[in-house]
C-alpha cells in the first residue's frame, strides 16, 4: 500500500430556502495500491466523438473508509469515480472508472 491516493466525497446539506444540496466534504489521503489501469474505447456510428474510457484496479487495507461513488484522484491519472467496492479476507478491493470524450 504505497500510492498516496486522494479521495474527495460529496454530502447533503440544508441551503438557506431548506433544500437538499450536494456539498464537497474535505478531501483526505488513503494509501492504495494501484493494481492495473485498463483503456478501451468506444467509436459510435454517428458523428459523435470517440468515448475512452479507463478502469482502475485498486486493493486498500480493510481499515481505509472507500464507498461507492467516491471520487479518488491517482496522481499522474486523474479522478476516477469508485462503482464497485468489495472487501476480501485481507484486502478491499475497489473498482473505478474514468470517461472522457474527444480525440486522444
């Protein structure tokens, strides 16, 4: 677990008319250990530009709080969104995504 990983997470809070808002919790560093960055990509029919598309493999300690949904900035990667968190025996084991649009 050596990868200094950013992990931003988003709230609820009450706005001044007491509606439910998203509010940016204070981001934090976990330690990780970025196990596999695969690419693919996605050419549609139409006229839309390419989607490419990133996965991550992360393995934390099972004592790191990671949810789904979280937002985890991998230095020298960018942000990646958390869609699949399982703990193992040992290790808890994320799966991110990252999409971007456009020519690369």
């Amino acid at each position: 677990m050596n990868d200094q990983i950013v992990l931003k997470r988003t709230g609820t809070a009450l706005d001044e008319r007491n509606r439910v808002v998203p509010v940016e919790l204070p981001s934090r560093t976990v330690l990780g250990c970025v196990r596999a960055v695969e690419s693919s990509w996605e050419r549609p029919a139409n006229a839309d530009p390419v989607t490419w598309g990133y996965k991550a493999s992360i393995g934390f300690r099972l004592g790191e709080d990671v949810r789904k949904d979280d937002v985890l900035e991998i230095p020298g990667r960018g942000d990646f969104v958390v869609v699949d968190v399982t703990p193992g025996r040992r290790f808890l084991s994320v799966i991110a995504i990252q999409q971007k649009r456009g020519a690369e």
